[in-house]
C-alpha cells in the first residue's frame, strides 16, 4: 500500500503532534499516512529543501504564525508556503490557522495559492481525514469559514489595488489614519485621497470609517 507523506509546521508542538496520531491512526482506503513534524520556520524550511533531494512531501500543512509576537521575527506560514511552491511545486499545500478573516485568506491566495484552507477551530479528526482524501483526489479543501471568505471576494466585482488593501486592513484593526502612512510607505494626504475615492467606490456618501469597514466586510475585502 502505498504512503501519503506529509510534513505538519507549528510552532506549538502539541497542535502537530495531534495531526500525527490522528492522521497515522485514520483508515485510509487506498494508503497509509506518515506525518513528519517541524516546529520552526528554519526546521520546516530545511525538511521542505532536504525532500526536494529525495521524496517530496505529497501535502505540507502549514501554520500561519511560526513565532511568538515577542520575537518580533517577521517570517511567516506564508514565506515558508513561498519556499515549498519554489523547491517542491508538486507538493500541496494546506494552511491550518486561527486566522479567519477575509483579508488574510485572499492575501495567502494571492501569494502562495494553496491547496486548502482550514480554520483551526473548525478541525475536528473527519475534517482531517476528508482533507487528506480531497486532496490526494487533486481537489482543493477548505473549511466552511475559510469557503465563505473566498465565495465573498469573488461576488464582489470591485477590484482595489494592494494599497486600498491595506488601508482597509489598518482602519479594521482601529489603527488611526495619520498612524497608517508610515505603514504603507505613504503620505497622510494619499491615505485620505485614497480613502475618500474607496467611500465613493463602495458607495458611501456620508459615512464615517466605520461605515467603510463594515461595507468593505460586507464586499468580501476583511
């Protein structure tokens, strides 16, 4: 019978650890499932390089958040996504985070394009098991929440460039406009132009930034 071999990324041991046992433990009808662990980034990133020279991983799972916000390490589940589609393009790749709003889903398919999508509190050890199935079948898995960010952002037939993104990703987060500038490389005056031509976009005509926020939610863009 053959085997389905499968690299798990997180920086919390126990949440792959439990990937493991209940994955090498399923009944899978036509192969058996070996789960390697990584813990790290730099650890994921030299396993992913090393099968490259060997067997590739049929699936990696990938956490989005590899370090602790105290380590102030900006690396991420998605750099390391970046890495395996460049070393091991034949690999799929599956996300398995917290992280459920629209603007971090439609960012991660932007830039890494995964395979599937699970949000971590909608795992349970059938929707592990159907994931490793749908994917083995070439077809793409993703949990409920992370399916209906994905069917918003495509109803949506307003496009905004990356920019606009991320202005509505910091107003969503309560940060201030005048603190936004400099996180986005930009001027004050733009992020208020800027503002005012996606309050006309989204066709609001006497609304505050809650209202744009709310509205940019409605439309699939947080």
């Amino acid at each position: 019978m053959n085997t389905v071999r499968i690299l798990a990324v997180d920086d919390h041991e126990m949440t792959t650890l439990g990937y493991k046992y209940i994955l090498e433990d399923s009944d899978f009808t036509d192969f058996n499932v070996k789960v390697e662990i990584a813990k790290s980034f730099e650890k994921g990133k030299s396993k992913i390089e090393l099968s490259k020279r060997a067997i590739p991983y049929d699936i990696i799972l990938l956490d989005i958040q590899l370090f602790s916000p105290e380590s102030k390490d900006p690396r991420t589940g998605i750099d390391l996504g970046i890495v395996a589609r460049n070393e091991v393009p034949n690999s799929k790749v599956v996300f398995m985070s917290s992280y459920s709003d629209n603007y971090r889903i439609n960012n991660i398919f932007k830039t890494v394009n995964p395979d599937g999508y699970m949000v971590k509190s909608e795992i349970d050890e059938m929707s592990l098991k159907t994931m490793v199935e749908t994917i083995m079948n070439k077809s793409p898995y993703y949990t409920a929440s992370a399916l209906a960010a994905i069917r918003r952002r495509m109803a949506s037939d307003i496009v905004i460039d990356e920019q606009d993104q991320k202005i509505l990703y910091h107003l969503s987060q309560g940060i201030h406009t005048r603190d936004i500038a400099p996180l986005i490389g930009s001027a004050n005056t733009t992020v208020e132009a800027r503002k005012r031509q996606l309050k006309a976009l989204f066709d609001i005509k006497n609304g505050n930034d809650l209202a744009l926020i709310n509205e940019a939610k409605t439309r699939g863009f947080l």
